[in-house]
C-alpha cells in the first residue's frame, strides 16, 4: 500500500517510475503467495511473465528518463 501512495504523491519521474517498480513487484509476490496457497502453478508463469514485463517497462523508462531514445 505504501509503494502505491508513493506513486500518487511523488513528485518526480524517477520517485514515480521506482514507486512503479516496487509496487509491480510486490503484486508479482502476492500472486506467487497465491499460486503457492492455492496449488495453482498457472498463476507462478503468470507472476512471471508480470515481473519480467515490468522489469522491461523499468529499463525504459530509466532510459527515457536518461534521454537516449
């Protein structure tokens, strides 16, 4: 919940993209719990996928942000 505040309140690009990140990552973790809770091994290919999109998502932005497009 913090890191969700954090990206409404921050008030630079870089405070919001890492507010991003770390908000992305911490609902890839829940549904890793939830796989694990629910025996469903579906959801951990999902969580997967989620995080590695976001890692890419983050590596644009940072260079976005940097300035080489």
């Amino acid at each position: 919940m913090l890191a969700f505040i954090r990206l409404l309140i921050a008030r630079t690009a870089a405070d919001r993209a890492v507010a991003l990140d770390g908000a992305t990552l911490i609902s890839a973790d829940i549904m890793i719990l939830m796989a694990f809770l629910m025996g469903r091994s579906m959801l951990l290919d999902v969580a997967l996928v989620y995080a590695l999109l976001s890692f890419l998502g983050v590596l644009a932005i940072a260079r976005y942000l940097e300035g080489g497009l």
